[in-house]
C-alpha cells in the first residue's frame, strides 16, 4: 500500500500544472457553505446516494425505454460574426448532440478500446439529447440561442450565476441548459476549469445547467488539445444526472466518509484523478482504476464508458421522481407528433453510369409516434407521380432504406423527385417541410457489369484483376499482388506495405477499386473477404475503410472503416508482416443500400500511418435471402455491438421489431446457441466463442435476417 502512495504522489507532482477540467466540486461545495439549508440539502443528497451504493443491485439489466432529453444551448458571444471565435457554428453545436448520444449509448469506435477487466461493466445509460425544436413558448426554434453581452471574458463564477444564467435560462423542467462561452479570470487561476455542471439537487430555477469554455464544445470546430471528442460535455451532463467525480470530491481510498467515495459500486475505489492518458493497469486503493470512465480526468480520446450503476443513476434520476422527472415526457419540445421524414436520396446521385436503374431512398420517423404505415410518391422529370405503398413499422428516430421500382431514362439531365406521405394515413402530418425531395442527375451508359456473385482469390496471379483498377496516391508504394493467401487456399493475395514513410505520408490514401457488379439477382447483397494485418507499434498503425459507388466511382459511400489493433490480426513487429495461415480474419458486411442494384463498385481504402502490411484476399460478393414480407424493403435496421467483439455483444432492435428468436451459428453452420427475444436489445454472452466468423440468425413470423458478428480476444 504504501509502494501505491508514492506512486500516486510522482504522479501528482508531474501533473501539477495540468487543467483543472471541471468546477463542479468547488460550485457544490461553495452552495452548501453558503447556508445551512444547502448544507443540510448536500448531507441529505449524500445519505440517498449512500442508499444507492449499498441497495443490492440487478444479475442483469434489461434494455429500457429511452428517455429523451431536450436541449437548448446558449451560445454567449461578445458581438462576434456567426461561426467567429466565441459564436460557434450550427455544426459544432449538432457535434456535441452527436457526442453525447453516440457516448450515453456506449456506441463511440473507442469503445473497442476499454480493457477488457472493464468491458463488462461498460453500460448503454438510454438517456438520448435532442436539440430543442420549440421554444418554451411553443415557437419553432433549432435549440440555438446566440446571445451577444458586451464582455470579453467571464471571469468568475458570480458572473455566470448572477448575471449569464438568470436573463438566458429557458425552463430548467424542460430543456437542459447548455452556456458556451469564453472563461477567463478565476477560471485560469489555480489549474484551468473548462466547465461546471448543477447536480439534480439544490437546482435552482435560475442557474441549473452546464457552462462549458466554448472550445470544449463538440467535435469540429475550434477546440482545445486534449478536448477534441465532445467529452467535456458528455462529463458534465453526467454531474447534471447525478454522479460525481470517480475518486469522490476528495484525494482518498474509501474511508467510510461522503468525501472518499463516488456512490458508485461497480466504480474501483480510486484514490485521486487522473490526467492525460496513463498506460494501462493504473493501481491505487488496491484496485486497478477505471481512468476510462467519464467521470475521471483524463483527455477526451481516454475516456469511453459509464458504468452500469453510473447508467441506472442517471436513468433513474430521471425516471423515479425528483427534481429531474419533468424529463420522462418533455421529448414534446424536440419532435412533432407525427412525422415521416425523406431523409435522402442515395441513388441517383449527381452522375450516373447507368440508363436503367432502381432509385434508393431512406426515409426517417422524425415524430413521436410510431409510424406504421404511409405512401411514397416518386415521379422522373415531369412525369406523373407514382407510389407504392409503405407498410413497416418504425418507431421514434429509426430510419429504412427503400429500393424503388425499375426506372429507365435517356442519357442526359434529369430529375427525380420522391416524397414520404400519408403517415398512419392521415393526410398530412404535422410537419410538411420535410416530406419532399427532389435531386438533379446526369445518366449515361457507363457499360457491363458482372453478375454476382462473385468471389476474386487473386489466383489468377495478375494483378490488378481484369477491370480492376489502383488509385496510387503518394509516390510509390500501393496495392500490389502478395505473396500469401488467406488460410493457405493458394498463393497470391492483395497487399500494400505501409512503412516507407517518405512515399506514402501519414494519411495517404490508396484504393484498390473493383469492377462493377450487378447484385440485383441475389437477394441481399454482402461483402465477405479476408484479411490480415499487423501493425509496427503504438504510434505506427494504419486503417482500411470500405465504400461502394453506384456511379461508378463518382460518388463513394463509406461502409466500413478501423484501423490499428482493431483490424490487426497479428501481434506488432517490426519487420515486413507476412501472414501465417492462421494470422487472418473474415470480415462480412450486409449492404442494404444496394438491393436490387443492377450497378455497383467496390472500393478499399487503405489510409497509411507508417505501419506494416496490410492484407486483402477472396473479396467475396454473394447474398442472403431477403425477408418473405416486402421485397421491396430492405431489411430491418439492427445493429451489433461492438463488433468485433469478445466477452459480450448486444443486438439493438428498432422499437417495434418482427423477431422473436435469435440464434448463433458458427461459420460451419452449426448452432451455437439460441434463445427468445424478450427485449428490444440483446444481450448475448460470447465469452466461450473462440475467435472467428459468426452468424446471427433472427427469426420472427414470416422472416429471416442474418447479420454477421466476429469475435475477437
Ligand atoms: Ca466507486
Ligand atoms: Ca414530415
Ligand atoms: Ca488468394
Ligand atoms: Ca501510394
Ligand atoms: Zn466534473
């Protein structure tokens, strides 16, 4: 224990001048001093989050409705232009929404990342932020306010309290306050605060929210070093919810005291913050410390999970009454009752090689309520409108790509226009503005394409196969014939060597694009193909990301990207990777976008950070029945998570959802496990598969979906 101290004490010393990060201890310390009513509010606060901490807790949980959480951000300027400094831009703002769904729903890339003694505990909160759409008078708003205050800097928390909040704040029971602004003053002096957040107790009408430094905010835009991923916010929305700082509010293993612990059972006792990023295992309170989690202190890119008790805190301090309980029905403010969406047209895009082809469209529930069935509209040029009938069930924000009829055109300009109608047939719903799209497309006869399926073992020994061309960035080094083969099945493959680093800088991108292929005969499209890869080091590993063109080539749309330890298949080494038989791994992708696509391309992306080789080979194209229901509609939108994956995996479900069975099978076809569907998310425990290639089969009345899940350890 005491070798554990010292350790601590270096590691504090080295990070005595490091940021502050976050000033919501000192505000809640300073309210509780400044009468007894609120010291006795904080004592109070602490006695029912005791409660919590020694309450026995659930074996497992179940997948809960998800709560909508408004959002209004005060955008705080000193006169500033519209995206200048302080004024930050509408997309910045989207950033930091995207940030905290993408991280309350344990959904970021980086979640690959946590250790794995910790993934386990790594929780889905099914708390979601939308952008306020009406104002508290019942106006339509987009959730930005921009307000100008003649101040350059606001440099104390009175300020704030006194002055910002109370003349901005929208009602505190309806929208989460979010302030940006530029902080300066007190806020430099004594390690840098970059926001503070009110906790759901002693919340007053005037002051409860969030106040983050401006370049904390999202994930583009103007932003501070180590504060680039929107994590700033996703901290401080957690102390709005009701949790507190990982270590508790004061350096100390748990000693029995309110000022030595978090509340938090499944949170490793933790003796004090941590800064930056430390390496993996960090030990104090005879515990290995969760500095992943986004309540410790760490940069943006280190922190990637709350934990299970952290969600039911959050959810529950929203969904079991106090201060916070406005919020289980305040979703009113951010969506319509009923709203179909045309969200997008994905084929035709701006050029097309083809002058027959099906269009794709995705339309969106943008409404409260669910969406069972509606009407699409679409017409070419000055035509007359025709429509097929829309008959799936789509709940709150889901979304589905529909494939349209055949439609053939002379080569040349035209337009296509299409529209989502008649939602649970009512005439209109109750937001037109988003009902209709029209896009502009040139069509031309661009030539053959080869009927799927279709496998490319690089057998043939020439290279690039017929047809198949290489995008060369750089000045040298790009995809070339290799000289292994996935699994020992023959002897070529396709690699590039990413570790001449003059030829080919960080980020240089090289693509290997494939013929075009006509998958309209086979159901459900996938991409399968193998691959191997290992990386050089830490700081040396490259990425691979996927797309597919209806144009060919024209327009690209991303399927598939990851990189580094996520794709390696092979430990990191130094010397020229070539795979051993067993260093390989099958990757397969459901492309529901290009049902009943008569013209596709295919390309690979590999994007070179100096690593070693990376590895392609049987890029196979072949499909899967499409469900019995509506060939018409593409397949219902799942998702499985994280994938790869090792101990566990989730299986998320739209709200309202045909399946009522899910199985496991392993690439040889035989079942590995099955069981009902009870829940709209899944929670399957793999931590007995053995690394490879699975299938999950879902069954409901009158349908089969399969989605592919790797596992990886
Ligand atoms: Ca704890
Ligand atoms: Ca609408
Ligand atoms: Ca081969
Ligand atoms: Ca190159
Ligand atoms: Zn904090």
């Amino acid at each position: 224990m005491k070798k554990n101290l010292l350790a601590i004490a270096a590691l504090l010393a080295l990070n005595v001048n490091a940021q502050h990060f976050c000033g919501t201890d000192e505000y809640v310390q300073r309210k509780a001093a400044s009468s007894p009513e609120m010291a006795k509010q904080l004592n109070d606060m602490y006695v029912k989050m005791d409660a919590y901490r020694t309450a026995p807790k659930p074996a497992s949980r179940a997948a809960k409705t998800i709560i909508y959480v408004p959002v209004v951000f005060h955008v705080i300027h000193n006169n500033k232009a519209y995206g200048v400094g302080e004024n930050i831009s509408d997309e910045q703002v989207q950033s930091q929404i995207d940030a905290l769904n993408r991280d309350f729903a344990l959904q970021a890339a980086d979640t690959s990342t946590i250790p794995a003694e910790f993934k386990p505990l790594a929780a889905n909160t099914y708390v979601q932020f939308c952008l306020a759409k009406f104002d508290p008078q019942g106006n339509p708003t987009n959730g930005i306010e921009r307000i100008a205050f003649s101040k350059i800097s606001w440099n104390n928390e009175n300020e704030i309290e006194s002055q910002m909040k109370p003349s901005t704040i929208w009602d505190r029971k309806k929208y989460l306050n979010i302030w940006t602004c530029v902080m300066g003053g007190d806020f430099n002096n004594g390690g840098m605060v970059l926001a503070y957040a009110t906790l759901p107790y002693f919340t007053s009408n005037t002051t409860d929210g969030v106040v983050a430094r401006y370049n904390t905010v999202g994930t583009t835009g103007t932003l501070m070093g180590s504060q680039k991923g929107g994590r700033t916010i996703v901290h401080e929305v957690g102390h709005w919810l009701g949790l507190l700082h990982i270590w508790g509010n004061q350096a100390g293993c748990y000693d029995g005291t309110f000022n030595t612990t978090d509340f938090i059972d499944d949170t490793p006792d933790q003796y004090d913050k941590y800064f930056g990023c430390p390496s993996y295992p960090q030990y104090s309170c005879g515990t290995s410390n969760m500095f992943v989690n986004h309540m410790d202190y760490t940069d943006d890119n280190c922190r990637t999970m709350f934990t299970k008790d952290q969600a039911d805190v959050m959810y529950n301090t929203i969904n079991t009454g106090g201060s916070r309980a406005s919020f289980k029905t305040a979703i009113s403010n951010c969506y319509y009752s009923i709203d179909g969406a045309m969200r997008a047209v994905l084929l035709p895009t701006d050029t097309i090689c083809n002058l027959s082809f099906k269009p794709v469209i995705e339309v969106k529930n943008e409404g409260i309520a669910t969406i069972n069935s509606a009407t699409i509209f679409y017409k070419i040029d000055n035509g007359t409108f025709q429509s097929i009938p829309f008959n799936k069930t789509l709940g709150i924000q889901d979304k589905s790509y529909i494939t349209l009829p055949l439609q053939t055109v002379t080569a040349g300009d035209h337009t296509l226009t299409v529209t989502f109608e008649k939602p649970n047939g009512i005439t209109i719903d109750d937001n037109t503005a988003n009902d209709i799209l029209t896009v502009n497309f040139y069509a031309y006869d661009g030539g053959f394409a080869l009927p799927a399926p279709i496998l490319e073992d690089f057998e043939l020994g020439n290279f690039p196969p017929d047809n198949w061309t290489i995008d060369n960035k750089g000045t040298a080094n790009t995809w070339e014939g290799g000289q292994a083969s996935a699994y020992n099945y023959g002897f070529y493959s396709a690699v590039i060597n990413n570790m001449n680093y003059t030829s080919n800088p960080k980020g240089t991108r090289d693509a290997l694009i494939t013929d075009d292929y006509d998958v309209s005969q086979i159901g459900m499209p996938n991409l399968k193909f193998d691959m191997a890869y290992c990386r050089v080091n830490v700081n040396r590993y490259d990425s691979l990301a996927i797309y597919y063109s209806f144009d060919c080539g024209m327009q690209w749309n991303l399927i598939y990207k990851n990189g580094g330890t996520a794709i390696a298949t092979a430990p990191d080494q130094t010397a020229f990777f070539i795979p051993e038989d067993t260093q390989w791994r099958s990757i397969n992708l459901p492309l529901p976008a290009t049902v009943g696509q008569n013209k596709v391309r295919f390309k690979f992306e590999n994007i070179s950070n100096w690593g070693n080789a990376l590895y392609l080979d049987n890029i196979n194209i072949y499909g899967t029945p499409l469900s019995a229901i509506n060939n018409t509609i593409a397949k219902v939108d799942v998702s499985v998570y994280p994938n790869p994956a090792s101990d566990f995996v989730y299986i998320s479900l739209p709200t309202i959802h045909p399946f009522t069975k899910v199985e496991v099978f392993n690439i040889m076809g035989q079942k590995i496990s099955s069981q009902n569907i009870s829940q709209r998310v899944v929670e399957l425990n793999t931590q007995l598969l053995s690394n490879g290639t699975y299938f999950i089969r879902l069954t409901g009345n009158n349908i089969i979906q399969h989605e592919s899940l790797i596992i990886s350890k």
